[in-house]
C-alpha cells in the first residue's frame, strides 16, 4: 500500500492518525473523488480480487470500481494508517422484503472507541460511517439511517422521504470474512444475465451538494435537493461527460 499516492488520489491533506475524525474525513474523501462504477464489465475486462490490482486500477489509473474493489481497497488503506478492520459479508435487500445471497456485497467494519460500519461501495448512501451499536436514526445532511439487529442479524436502512424506513439496505452478520470469499459472487455479478451490474452501465459520484450519475445514457445530476435528467446523444458526449464529471480520461 502506497499511503501517499492513495491520499493524493482522494484529495486528502490531513491528519493519519487512527481516530474517528479522521475515519469520517477519509470516508467522504473517498465517496467525493472516486466513483461507483462498473464499466470494465461492460468492457469485458474480468475483475480479480487483489489488492494490487485495486490499487492499479482506482489509484495509479484514476478509475472507479464496485463495492469489492472499493471496499476491498478503502480497508486495505485503513490497515496501513492503523486502524482495526473487518470485512463483512452483506446481502443487499430485493424486492418483496427478501435479501440477496451471502457476499452480495462487501462492508467494513472499523474498532475505535466503538464500532463502526464504512462504506464507501454503495451508491447513493450514508457519507458518514454509521455507529453501529446505536439502534437510533443517525441523521446526515444527505439522509438518515439506522442499524439494528435481532440477535446475530444486523440490518442498514435509510429512511424514505415520507418517513418510512425502507428495505433499501442491506443485511449482514459480524462473522469476519477475507477477500477471497467474495470471489464466486464477484464473478457472479460480473457474468450472469440477472445482474444489474451486466444489465446497464453506471458510473455515480457525490458531490458536495448532491450527486452526479450517469445511468447508461442518462444523466443525473441532483444538487440541493433539486434533480435534473437529460439523454446523452452518442458514445462520443457520453465519453466527455466520463471525462469531465468523473474525470475518467481514457478506460
């Protein structure tokens, strides 16, 4: 793990230290700088577990991933500057109330004074990372969520518009997992017909007053609280708006 190189990458001048500012500050780093995406599959580049190749890919060439090379490599950087973490196994909920199979998606858990849940693989979520021995709504400038559990079964929602705590989360356990037991699900969402992540290309990035997405040929952009949609018109403007949003020069 090149430290100095991985912070210059998320834009990031402060403190190293182990500590829970500096925890929060390196998360919203990542989420404003590095963005969600999924476009080598589209690209028919298959993408490995290693952290190495992580760091290739988000750091020295400037792309994006999903949550296991997002994850998978925000841990790696937060061991190197000291701090005590876990990957977890969590399965993202579907429609109907039911949740997706185990390693659907990878999550953090970080020790410090207590324990907290990081995320920095999810989309459109918490820019915070959550307490997650708190069962009350932790509000955040750009949403409120709650982590509860019954017995060894933790579940993440965000609260709707209307008030409502919606399934739109995840649910998972503490048991500790190593990357490579991600791998059969990694492929799986790389290769098979009902991933969404084979179904349309996405490449999303927040920003300091919203977010920015660019849903196949659409693009979003919501800044306070007011969204705003247009059709891109050829592979051609869809290339300049990687370029100069997400700042994906070549791929």
């Amino acid at each position: 793990m090149n430290v100095d190189a991985y912070l210059r990458r998320i834009q990031y001048p402060g403190p190293r230290d182990a500590t829970l500012e500096t925890l929060r500050a390196l998360h919203q780093a990542h989420l404003l700088t590095v963005p969600f995406e999924n476009l080598d599959i589209h690209l028919g580049r298959p993408i490995v577990l290693d952290e190495a190749a992580f760091f290739d890919k988000i750091v020295t060439r400037r792309r994006g991933g999903y949550c296991y090379e997002l994850n998978g490599l925000f841990a790696w950087l937060l061991r190197g500057l000291g701090f005590d973490v876990t990957l977890l196994s969590a399965r993202v909920a579907e429609e109907g109330g039911q949740f997706g199979p185990e390693f659907d998606h990878l999550v953090i858990l970080v020790q410090l004074e207590g324990r907290w849940l990081a995320d920095v693989g999810f989309g459109e979520s918490f820019r915070d990372p959550l307490r997650l021995d708190d069962p009350e709504p932790q509000v955040q400038p750009f949403g409120a969520y709650r982590v509860s559990h019954e017995g060894g079964q933790w579940l993440m929602q965000e609260r709707r518009p209307d008030g409502q705590w919606n399934a739109d989360g995840y649910a998972f356990t503490l048991q500790p997992r190593q990357l490579s037991e991600f791998a059969a699900m990694c492929r799986w969402q790389q290769t098979a017909p009902e991933s969404h992540f084979v179904q349309k290309r996405i490449c999303s990035r927040a920003t300091p007053d919203g977010r920015i997405t660019l849903s196949d040929g659409r693009l979003i952009v919501t800044a306070n609280g007011q969204r705003q949609e247009r059709m891109l018109s050829s592979e051609a403007e869809y290339a300049a708006v990687l370029r100069e949003y997400f700042g994906l020069e070549t791929l």
